[in-house]
C-alpha cells in the first residue's frame, strides 16, 4: 500500500533557509575555507544544497554513524565509516547533520572529532527535534525547529525509503 505523507517544510521554504545558513556561514568564515563533515547518508541532500549557496572555500568529508533501527532508536552509535585524523587537524570543521534527535549521535561524533585537533568546529543541521534530547547537545546553525514527529524526505528515510522526496514530510 502506498503511503500517504503530508508536506511538513515545501522544497522552496527548505531552500529558503539553507540560503541563509550559507550567507550566515560565509559572514562567519570570511577570509578562511570550511570542511563540510557530511554524516551519510540523510545529510547528503541538505550538505550539497548548503555547499553549493557557500562562496568561501569548501571541502567536503563524509562520515557514517549508525544509530537508529526502522523508527526506534537503539541507543548506540557506532561509526560505518570514518576520515582520518589529518582530514580534521587544523580545519575549519563543520558537522553537517539531518536531524538532531536525542542528541547522542551528534554528542558522540563531536567529542570524536575534538579529539583531532580542528582549528575549529561546529555544527549545522537542518532539523532540530529539541523537546527529544536525551543528552544535552545544541547546534550552531540550524535549520528548523520542528516537534516530536518522524519525518522523511530530503534525505530523511524510514528503511531507506523516501530519501529522494524534495520536501520534509510526515507519513500519515
Ligand atoms: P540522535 O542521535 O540525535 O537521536 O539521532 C539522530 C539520527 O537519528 C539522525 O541522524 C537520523 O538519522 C535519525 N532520526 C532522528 N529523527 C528522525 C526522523 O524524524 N526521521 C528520520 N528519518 N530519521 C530520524
Ligand atoms: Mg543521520
């Protein structure tokens, strides 16, 4: 059966915003270079919208971090693929994330890359499920704050599914 799934953020309003993060993220590196640290695979779609309205110097890195089964989270967060310590040292990092949820995956990977000395290092994500966090964790940019509902699209799968839905939306 075909699921029914209501547009939570259209592609504009999406757009919209990633155009403001980026003028936010040129204001904010004037002058330097940034590596984008993509988290695959729900970030990708957001991380190369972002990339592309950036106009400093970019690098872009990918990593991959487990931590959600089908729409429950297990709690853990174990890393599928990772770059090496000279990718990280002495860059302008920027994580570049989906959703933060719990906030145990983005508290995991950050305190990972700390560890290997970037000259600097924050955190973008599209979404933000803040009333959800389990762990303390805020980010620096941000795109939307939505509430505690399981969105798919522009990126976001349920079993990898929907990624390539050019809105956020809400399976009904
Ligand atoms: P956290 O560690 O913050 O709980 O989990 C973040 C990860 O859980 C995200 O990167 C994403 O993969 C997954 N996740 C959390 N909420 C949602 C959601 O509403 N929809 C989808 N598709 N994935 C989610
Ligand atoms: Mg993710």
């Amino acid at each position: 059966m075909k699921d029914t799934i209501d547009v939570l953020l259209s592609e504009d309003v999406i757009n919209t915003r990633i155009r403001e993060l980026a003028a936010q993220i040129d204001a904010d590196y004037a002058g330097e270079s940034v590596t984008l640290l993509c988290t695959l695979k729900g970030a990708v779609f957001f991380a190369c919208e972002l990339a592309k309205r950036i106009t400093i110097p970019v690098f872009m890195e990918f990593i991959q971090t487990a931590s959600y089964e089908g729409t429950q989270s297990t709690g853990t967060v174990s890393m599928k693929l990772d770059i090496p310590e000279e990718d990280v040292a002495g860059k302008h990092l920027i994580i570049i994330e989906d959703v933060i949820d719990t906030g145990r995956t983005l508290s995991v990977v950050k305190e990972m890359m700390l560890k290997r000395n970037p000259a600097s290092l924050k955190v973008c994500s599209l979404l933000d499920k803040h009333e959800c966090r389990v762990v303390p964790f805020e980010g620096d940019y941000v795109g939307f704050t939505i509430g505690n509902e399981f969105v798919v699209g522009y990126g976001l799968d349920v079993d990898q599914k929907y990624r390539n839905l050019p809105y956020v939306g809400v399976i009904r």
